[in-house]
C-alpha cells in the first residue's frame, strides 16, 4: 500500500521514526521489501536523481509497482530524494510518487522559501507531500559538493519562520550529519541541544534526519579485509541515537550508505570466497537476503518494527474520515 510521507507521519511523531532508504536496482528493491516485512514496519523508498539517471525512472517505477504486487503486506512511501524544482514537477505529474523532496538548501533562505511554496502548491493540489531543507549538511549529494567549512545547522527560530512562509509538511534539518561514510572527526553524536530547539519551536511538526548511516566499524573491517581501501577512520551516526531523535519529532532518518556497504562487503566477500564462478546471481542472492536483515535491523534501532498493522489500520482510518 502507497501511502504519502504526510500520513505515516501522523502516526508516527513522537513514538518512531521511519526508515528512508535509497533503490538503485532489483536487488536492494527486493531487499527492501523484504526487510520491511520481515520486521513488520511501514518504510520510506527514495529515489535520487542520480537513480533516476543511471536506472531509467522508468524501470524504477516499474520495479516499485512489481514490488508492491509480490510484497502486497508492505506499507510503504515512494518519495523523490533531494530533487531540484524541475525534478519535483515530473514526479508530481507522474501520478506515481506520494512524497517529494524540494532541496534548495544551498540558496539564500528567501529563495529557498520562494522554490519551496510553489513546489508545495504543486504538490497539494495532488495530495502529493512535501519535504523541505533548511541548512546545509556537509558531504556530497548528487553533484554538490558541501566542503566541511560551508555545512550550517538549522537556525531553530528561522525553522519556524521557514515552515509558516512554505506549508511543507516535513522539514530536513542539519543537526551535525552528514552524507556519507566520513561523519565524524572526534566526538561522534547528533546535536541533540539544536534538536531540542528545533523542535520546542515546531511542536507535533516532522523532522527529518539525513545523512544517518551509522557506518559499522565491522564492515569497514570486512571490506577492506576482503580486498577494499576504505579509510578506517570512517564514521556514522550512533543508531542508539535514531530513537532519542525521534523523540524529539525526528520521524524520518535517512540511509543510504550502511546499503551500499553491506553490497560492497557481500560482494567483495563472495567473489574472494568463490574465484571460480561468474554467475552474478549467487552474490544477488547473499545481497537480497543480508539487505533484508539488515533493514529489519534498523526498524528494530528505529522502533518502527512491529507497527505495520496499527500503521495501516490508522492510516485506512485517516482516509475514512478524510472522506467522511
Ligand atoms: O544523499 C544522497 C543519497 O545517498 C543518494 O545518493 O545521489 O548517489 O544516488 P546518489
Ligand atoms: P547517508 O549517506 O548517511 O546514508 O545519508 C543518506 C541520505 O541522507 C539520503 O538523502
Ligand atoms: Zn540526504
């Protein structure tokens, strides 16, 4: 069931948040699903511009609606990743996601809130929801680069202000993350004080984390024991972390890396362990199945496992009285 951004946040605020992970081809789409089932929680599927590129926005559609009928239990949001306007407007008028994502964190806060309302006004008249950036996160994302010095949190009181003048329905908040395996240099948390400000001044109102990836020491360990050169000093977001924030109204947390690590350590594993065989399939397999448990692991971290039901019974609900 497709559900919009806007919907699962109801239900979530202030008891979970929920996973947003990024699909690039047919195995992390299987995985994905699966992982979500296995451990019984509603998710997020992002789509960046760069998949968009690479696999045909097409085929990704195609494979989400293929998903959506072998998977029928799944709740889930299909949600444009860090679009710009012109990116915003076709998933719109596609008809097919539920949720967007306008990124114009990188313009003065005026712009931002120019782009921002008319990307909302777009949306709604489609039931489509919106998520907004204010600050700007450090790392890279799609081809901007966000050299370390340039990152800036969110002003908590501009937040306010910026949420009023757009009517977005969740916003992207810099609170320390960053995108990417290198996060950290030292201490290594979210900035729960700007959090807490945050939301004191939007009470009840979504947040979003990007830039979560936790990073696991052990599969750095793995990789490069099986032939990468990953930089040890590699670094995420404590996923004890991921339940406090969501506390304070974080509702959405985004990952992509730990994804892209678990391939890269399945296949780096696989090809070591089996040099005579080139059927891509079997790493494929090993792939699908590790992804799956490791998203279940995240909805555990999350404290989205197990609310599959009561997700879909309220939101069933929601649309009940909305139509009412
Ligand atoms: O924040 C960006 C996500 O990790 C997606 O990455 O733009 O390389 O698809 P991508
Ligand atoms: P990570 O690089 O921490 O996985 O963040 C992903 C993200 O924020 C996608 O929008
Ligand atoms: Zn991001």
């Amino acid at each position: 069931m497709i559900v919009t951004a806007a919907e699962l946040f109801k239900v979530a605020y202030g008891k979970f948040a929920v996973g947003a992970y990024n699909i690039n081809n047919m195995e992390q789409t299987h995985g994905l699903f699966r992982g979500g089932i296995q451990s019984q929680s509603p998710f997020i599927i992002q789509i960046s511009k760069g998949a968009r590129k690479y696999a045909d926005k097409r085929m990704l559609e195609a494979m989400i609606r293929a998903a959506e009928a072998i998977y029928p239990e799944a709740v889930f949001v299909v949600h444009l990743d860090h679009g710009d306007e012109e990116t915003c407007y076709d998933c719109i008028d596609s008809g097919f996601y539920s949720s967007v994502m306008i990124d114009a964190s990188h313009e003065p806060f005026e712009k931002n809130v120019e782009i921002t309302r008319r990307v909302v006004e777009r949306a709604h008249a489609k039931g489509v929801s919106v998520e907004a950036e204010l600050g700007m996160l450090g790392g890279v994302e799609e081809d901007v680069k966000v050299e370390e010095g340039h990152a800036c949190l969110t002003d908590p009181e501009q937040a306010k202000e910026f949420v009023r003048l757009t009517g977005c329905d969740s916003l992207a908040c810099a609170i320390g993350t960053s995108h990417g395996a290198y996060k950290f240099k030292g201490k290594q948390s979210i900035r729960f004080d700007v959090l807490e400000k945050i939301q004191k001044n939007l009470p009840g109102f979504p947040l979003v984390m990007h830039g979560s990836s936790s990073v696991p020491k052990s599969e750095i360990m793995r990789i490069n024991a099986a032939g990468g050169k990953l930089d040890p000093s590699a670094c995420g977001v404590d996923d004890n972390e991921y339940l406090p924030a969501a506390k304070l109204g974080v509702t959405k947390i985004n990952i992509d890396t730990d994804g892209r690590l678990v391939w890269t350590r399945v296949h780096r594993e696989y090809l070591r362990d089996h040099p005579e065989e080139f059927d891509f399939r079997g790493p494929g397999r090993v792939f699908m199945t590790e992804y799956a448990n490791f998203i279940a692991s995240r909805s555990e971290k999350l404290g989205s496992a197990n609310t599959l039901s009561e997700v879909r019974n309220s939101i069933l609900e929601l649309r009940k009285n909305k139509a009412a």
